[in-house]
C-alpha cells in the first residue's frame, strides 16, 4: 500500500544526515508500510530473558522469553498509529541521542534500531552502552511510545490465565514444557505447588501438548495432549498421577483464591 502524506522524508532526513533540516512541515512525500522499521530490544543480561518487538506495518511482530516461557505474536499497527509513532522520534531528535561506551558485563537495557530502506540508527542503553544522562527523557520517551503500541495490540489479541501445577507434577525429579499449539511455552522448571501463574494466551481453540521429563537425565517421561479452548479468566489445574498426566480446566477462578 503506497499512500503519499509528509512523514517518511522528514525521517529519512533525520536518519541520513542526522539532523533536523528536514522538518515536518516541509516534508511531503511518505511510503506507509515496509520502507519504516522500528524495533525494540530488551535483554535482561545473564538472565537470557527477552523482548524483541518489530513495528513494520501490517508484520509487526513481537516475540519474548522470560522465567516461565517463550511466546511470540504477530499485529498490525495502522497508518494512524505509525505516523503517531514517528512523530514520537522526531520530536525527540532520535538520531542526535547521544551515548558512550563502558566496559561492564552481563547489563541489560534497552536498544532501539530505526531502518529507513538503506539507512540504519542504532541507539542502545544496554550492555557496555549507556544513553547520556541529558538525552535519556528523550530515548525513554521513544522506548515508551514502541512498549505502549505494542502493550495495545497484544491486549486486543490475547486473554489472561492461569495455571496451577499440584505437588506431584512439580516434585524435585521431574520438570516439563507446557505448549499452547507450539506458540507459549511454560515452562515447569522454576515453579512453586499450588501457585497461580498469570499468563497472556490468544483467545480460540488451541491443542494443549505435555511433555514430561525426569530432571537431571532430561529423559521424556510421557506426554499428554488435549484440546482446550480460551475465552478469558480460565485457570488450568495440572497434575500428575503416578505416571499419568492430568490436566482440568475451571472457566473462572475467583479473585480470592489468587
């Protein structure tokens, strides 16, 4: 889709010749779609956990990895909100953000990469880069506006559960991976009996698949595979009876047993 309004070339100036002399006003031409890439990092160091969001039109995908599991989601971001998005970095000057190096290890943080066909910024607040005190407002705000479109469309695509595992699913020899139709996966490595662990799942029908290891060997004990369906507030109860897998399923679960 090829639609001409005055945002692109202000950026692609901006991105070029890292500066300004291109404003808004005066730009006229702009491609909407795959010519604008904005994309967000966040490590969280030695942990290995993740966020990676893409914001690239109707492609935009986002993709994570924390204590629990590893889920990915694809969204589309309209016209409205990209312009909204790049007025967000020419307002704070994205390409004049200043940084410097330090030698340091295992630091997390933030890194934001804008392409404009050949053109790419890298500005980074993480690892051994750290964003100047004086321009870190600026590079926030830009990290905020990503983090806040991205927090939008995942709420329109998915729902909250939540999931239980009783004493003899979670002993101290055996662990497991949870997989909603190969996209989350929750893993059991970490967890405590008879807590509720909030997840975000895309609402729908989806099969449910359990494989089922012993701790230190990683040998596959056994499987169980279920079909189940999301509408939202659903709370999942796993089990394990001697070598069989159990899993049931409440619609609701009351605010006060959380």
């Amino acid at each position: 889709m090829k639609n001409i309004t005055r945002y692109s070339v202000a950026l692609f100036s901006a991105l070029l010749f890292y500066n300004f002399k291109c404003t808004k006003e005066k730009a006229t031409k702009y491609v909407f779609g795959e010519d604008v890439i904005i994309q967000l990092s966040n490590s969280e160091g030695m942990t290995g956990n993740f966020i990676n969001a893409l914001i690239v039109g109707s492609k935009s995908h986002i993709s994570y990895k924390n204590n629990l599991g590893e889920d990915n989601f694809e969204f589309n971001v309209d016209e409205k909100k990209m312009k909204a998005l790049i007025d967000v970095f020419l307002d704070n000057n994205f390409p004049t953000i200043k940084t410097t190096q330090k030698k340091v290890y295992d630091r997390g943080g933030n890194t934001i990469t804008v392409r404009y066909r050949d053109t790419t910024i890298i500005i980074s607040d993480a690892g051994g880069s750290f964003v100047a005190d004086e321009d870190l407002q600026r590079f926030n705000n830009c990290v905020n506006a990503i983090t806040k479109i991205t927090t939008e469309e995942i709420n329109k695509l998915t729902t909250t559960v939540y999931l239980n595992f009783d004493e003899q699913f979670t002993d101290m020899t055996h662990f497991a991976n949870v997989s909603f139709s190969s996209s989350f996966i929750f893993v059991t490595d970490t967890v405590q009996a008879g807590k509720y662990y909030a997840v975000k799942l895309n609402k729908g029908t989806f099969d449910v698949y359990i494989d089922y290891f012993k701790r230190l060997s990683k040998q596959n004990v056994t499987t169980l595979s279920k079909k189940i369906n999301i509408c939202g507030g659903d709370t999942f109860f796993f089990g394990r009876d001697g070598t069989e897998l159990t899993l049931s399923q409440k619609p609701e679960c009351a605010k006060d047993e959380r």
